[in-house]
C-alpha cells in the first residue's frame, strides 16, 4: 500500500523548538515498522515512546481514513506544511485533522463531523 500523506515519519527524537507529535500508525507498514502501534487507532492516543521532535513544523496531525475492515486506520505525526489549529481537510478516502501544541494530536478528529461544509 503507497502512502501519499504529506505527515512526517521519523521515529527519533531531536532538542529544539518546533512541534513534538505522536507519530504512528495502527497498521503495519513494511517500510515504517517502528512506528507501527496497535493503540494508535484509540481516541485519546498517549503513547509517549512513539513520539516525534520536528524542528522544521509547528503543526501536528491526525488522518483517520474511512476505511473500516478489519479496522479504523490512524496515522498520527507532524505536517509538512503549518495549518490552522482544528483545521480539517477531507479526501474520498480519509479526514486529516491539524493542532498547533504539543502532543495534541490525540484525538480522532471528531471536531471535523461539527464543521459547516460548504
């Protein structure tokens, strides 16, 4: 399966400023093992081990894809690009849902179902 989200994968920890995110996935992927944690998938997420220090994004986020045989999958990390806190954006196949504090990525973007769609 290709990913084509434009979160950031990186399983080690940096000193500086930026954003810490919890970074993972709730389903295995060859290519990102480490990240891999079946407790991802949980509102509320708050795994500490699988973290990430980006010093290059003040965004974290969370795309929760629609997709639910077997399972909700959940990725959670840092955003390349800076977005607005409680922004969501919306796919065919997923929501992604941004914050801009630390760790507050833990959550499963249900704000975003409240949200006036124009």
């Amino acid at each position: 399966m290709m990913l084509t989200s434009a979160f950031v994968f990186v399983a080690f920890l940096e000193l500086g400023s930026g954003i810490s995110c919890y970074s993972c996935v709730n389903w295995y992927i060859d290519f990102v093992p480490a990240l891999y944690d079946p407790e991802c998938g949980v509102d509320g997420y708050d795994n500490h081990i699988n973290t990430i220090d980006d010093l290059n994004s003040n965004t974290c986020a969370t795309e929760v894809f629609f997709q639910t045989n077997p399972y909700r999958r959940v990725l959670r990390g840092s955003n390349i690009e800076d977005q607005p806190e409680e922004e969501c954006t919306f796919t065919a196949r997923s929501v992604s849902c941004y914050c801009n504090t630390d760790y507050c990525n833990s959550g499963l973007c249900s704000h975003c179902y409240n949200q006036t769609l124009i």
